[in-house]
C-alpha cells in the first residue's frame, strides 16, 4: 500500500487517481505525517460496504432475537448506560 503526503496527492491528483482506478492500487494520504484518509478502488469501497451491511444484518437479526425472548431493555435504560 502507498503512503503520500496530501500535498503531493493534489499536486498529482489525476495521477493518484489513476494509480487507484486502472492499477488497483490503494493510496493512503498523510497530513504532517499523519495518516488522514485513503483513496482506495471502488471495488475495494463496495466490499467494504458489503461486509458493513452484513454486520448490521447480523446485529439486527441478535437484537430481535433478544426482543422474542424478553431479554430486551427499555430504551430508557439503554440510554442511560450509555450517559445519555
């Protein structure tokens, strides 16, 4: 994986872009030498959103199951454990 300053990213934005989309490369961006952000291939963000997507199902289907066997808290309470 490529590390670049941002600078250098806008200085050759269309060449960073390129290296992403036709050689598949994924591009992490540092500010200061920090990492900030990453431009990585759109099939890399679908994957990625994909496995999102499937954590969230899994989630949901924990958090039904919890409700069908009474073990559900009261929203009331959920939002006081987390100080809200």
């Amino acid at each position: 994986m490529a590390h670049l300053p941002a600078s250098k990213a806008r200085e050759g934005f269309a060449d960073t872009i390129n290296r992403v989309a036709y050689g598949k490369e994924r591009v992490v961006l540092r500010r200061r030498g920090k990492e900030v952000a990453a431009v990585v291939p759109i099939d890399d963000l679908r994957l990625l959103e994909e496995l999102e997507d499937r954590i969230d199902l899994v989630d949901a289907r924990t958090a039904l199951a919890e409700l069908k066997t009474k073990r559900a808290k009261p929203l009331d309470a959920i939002l006081k454990d987390i100080g809200l």
